[in-house]
C-alpha cells in the first residue's frame, strides 16, 4: 500500500474498524473511504455494487460484521447468518468488479470446532462441530474465508483472511444484551460500583479459559499482514495467552474498583470450555502482542467511562 492509495475500510466505526483506521493514520495513509451503516446498507447488493463502482477502492478492510454475545448469538440465530453472509458476500465480489488490489477478510476465533485441539491451529477448520450458541456467526465467517480463498483460485484476486481471537478495547460494544464477555464485565461491575450493589453474577461456572486481545494489537497485525502475506488460507492473531472467566472476572473487579462479591451462576452455559489460538504462524512472520491484559482493560475502561457515563 502506498501512502496515496484509496483504502476502504468497512466498519470503520466498530472495535476493529476504528483501530485500523488509527493505525493507518498513525502510518501516514489519508485517502480513506468510509460510509456510515445510516449510509450504505452493505446487505444491499445494489448499494455495494454503485458504492464500489463510484468510488473504487484500492484496498479493502472488510471489518464489518454484525456481531453480539453467546445470547445474542442463540436468540438472532437467522438475522447473524444472513447478515453477514450478505455483507461479505456484497464486499468481496464488488471488489473483484472494480479490481480493488488486496482485500483482508476479519473473522474469528469461533470458526474452529468446539471440541478442537488446543491451541487452535488453522489446520483444525472444518474438522468438527461448532459450537452450537454461535454456529450462524461461525458458518457466515467460514464462507467468508473460503470465498476469499475461491477467489483467488478462479480469479487470482489477493484476498487474504485473518482470524482475530477475542477483542476488546476502545468502541467496544457494551450493550447489555448483545455484548461479548469482557465489555459485559466492564460495564457490570461498573454499573455496580455505581449503584453498591452486593454481589455481581456472572455466567457459568467460571472454568472456561479465554484468551483475550486488545484490539490495536490486532489493527498493528492487520497492517503488518497488508504489507507481508499473500497467501490462501488462513491466520490467526492472538496473545497466545489465557486466562479463565473467574480470574478475568477478578481481574475486571480490580481494575474498576469494585468491593462487592462475584457469584457464579452454574445453571446458565460456560459456552465452549477453553479457546486459545495457536498463533505460530503469525510469529513466524514476525509479529507479536504488546498490550497487556491488564493495561489494555484499563484503557477500556477508561473509554467505555468517557463514552457511555454520559448517556
């Protein structure tokens, strides 16, 4: 990518989006195309292909997805698959049209098996059953990547996939119903903080591990990727580290300063038991993690109190 080069980066408003778009930046680059959801309806075939058309990109970050939590996963299970199939598939064949030079497909780190091998290898996609909370969201991400990989195949298009594990950081999402479990976190024990609440509940036994990124690091491994890799397939972007939902539980009651209990309510699900991404190959091309778990929810938290306090 040069300095000058059109780049359009879908989603620029979200978690991921934003971070690249500051990446980016950061690096120099100035030609940014960007549309607002209110804007440009990405499921709309017509509207992609006139906005492609018009302003032909010639790169494509396609951050864009409608995303949620495991309850927002399970109750909107049609509206995840149809969206998101239909907004990438709109993206990516516009951008063969108009002969935009390298796209860079985000999924996640829920494409894999539930029961998978541990650490999550790229091999394991496509090797077992998903994990069914999230199935329609995986599936839609699955079809992405292979259609990245068709289209380079039939057509010769530079299209490569990045498979980012579980982010957070600054515009995330803390929704009560649709948000994913760190900002979840974030926003409960603030909320009872503020209100001297006695006890916070949280889902699940407390066992599962996660492995956690703050969501700059993956815009630095996204530009880095641009610049270094033009291969099929896939690569995950991780820390390569875990922590279970109690200790990140703790951890968050720590940072946001929170004297009450943690209650952990058994009855509801743990979701799939452990999750961390090999991140193997990305190392090999020479990229690591800076933020640290607990640095990086600071500076979360510190966003989600300048943005969301003050509705």
């Amino acid at each position: 990518m040069n300095k000058d080069s059109k780049i359009y980066i879908a989603g620029h408003r979200g978690m991921v989006g934003s971070a690249i778009h500051r990446k980016l930046e950061k690096e120099g680059f100035t030609n940014f195309i960007t549309r607002t959801s209110s804007e440009i309806d990405l499921r709309d075939q017509q509207q992609v292909a006139e906005f492609f058309a018009t302003t032909k990109p010639d790169y494509v970050f396609l951050a864009a997805a409608k995303v949620g939590g495991i309850v927002a996963n399970n109750t909107y299970r049609a509206e995840f698959l149809y969206d998101n199939l239909m907004i990438q598939n709109n993206v990516i064949q516009n951008s063969h049209l108009n002969g935009v030079k390298k796209l860079m497909f985000l999924g996640s780190s829920c494409i894999y098996p539930k029961l998978a091998p541990q650490p999550l290898k790229e091999d394991y996609l496509l090797t077992g059953l998903l994990e069914p909370t999230n199935e329609p969201y995986a599936i839609a991400k699955i079809a992405g990547i292979k259609m990245c990989d068709a289209y380079r195949a039939q057509y010769g298009c530079n299209y490569i996939s990045v498979m980012p594990t579980n982010l957070y950081g600054y515009n995330d999402n803390y929704h009560p119903q649709n948000s994913h479990v760190l900002p979840a976190m974030i926003r409960r024990f603030h909320e009872a903080k503020e209100q001297n609440l006695p006890t916070v509940t949280i889902w699940g036994t407390g066992t599962p591990l996660r492995e956690f990124l703050f969501a700059d690091d993956l815009a630095e491994a996204c530009y880095y990727l641009m610049q270094n890799y033009n291969e099929p397939g896939l690569v995950n972007i991780g820390s390569g580290t875990e922590i279970s939902i109690k200790d990140l539980a703790y951890l968050v009651k720590k940072v946001i300063g929170y004297e009450g209990t943690i209650d952990f309510d058994t009855s509801k699900p743990d979701g799939t038991p452990r999750k961390l991404m090999d991140v193997t190959k990305l190392a090999e091309k020479g990229w690591k993690y800076s933020t640290q778990l607990e640095d990086g929810i600071q500076m979360a938290y510190q966003d989600f109190l300048v943005k969301h306090t003050e509705r």
